[in-house]
C-alpha cells in the first residue's frame, strides 16, 4: 500500500541512483565541478525531488502529474548528460550504458505511473 511518497518504486530507484551520480562525479575532472557535474547532480536529483513535491499534491491529478512529468524530463536530461559524458571520454561505455538502461527504466516507470494515476 502506498502510504507516501517513499513507497513509489520510481521513488526509491530514482533516488538511489541520484546517489550515485553524486558519488560517480566525484570521480570526473576537478575542471567540470562548475559544469557537467554542476548539471548532472541537479538533474539527477530533480527527479526524486519531483516525485516528492507532486506526491504532496496529489489531491489535484493535474498537478501530481506534471510533477511527473518534470521528472521525466529530467530522466531524459540525464539520457543527454551521460552519452555526453561518454562521448568526451570521461565516461566509461560500461558505466554510460548502465546508466542510460536505468534512466531509461524510470521515464517508463514514470510514464506509467501518470497513466495510471486518477
């Protein structure tokens, strides 16, 4: 039974990977802190965060939704953010895939949860 937020799978996936992407870009030059890791870590953890703030307003399934769909966006800012990665090099094809397979795996977990939601 969903109770809160915290109970949403996309939730918990979302945010577990957030975690990680701040503790893989600890990892990237020092030069990008300011830039592509600045981004990755806001985009990353806008999902989780979206997922939070729209649960809290679920009264009105317009509003939930477009707090979901804002996460969804994100999900596929981050798609953009690690083939760029990938493709200046500081990215391994290993860690890009894994990452583009999960963010991936939570747009449908959104799109899914907007279509299902009343």
């Amino acid at each position: 039974m969903i109770q809160n937020y915290e109970d949403l799978e996309v939730f918990k996936r979302s945010y577990r990977l957030s975690v990680g992407i701040y503790e893989l870009s600890k990892e990237m030059p020092r030069e990008e802190i300011y830039g592509i890791v600045s981004q990755m870590r806001r985009a990353a953890l806008s999902i989780p965060l979206n997922i939070a703030e729209g649960y809290g307003k679920r009264e009105s399934t317009a509003e939930f939704k477009r707090f979901l769909s804002m996460a969804k966006g994100s999900a596929d800012e981050m798609k953009v953010l690690v083939d760029f990665c990938k493709d200046v090099g500081i990215m391994t094809e290993g860690t890009h895939n894994r990452l583009k397979d999960n963010y991936d795996e939570i747009g449908r977990m959104l799109y899914g949860l907007m279509q299902r939601w009343h």
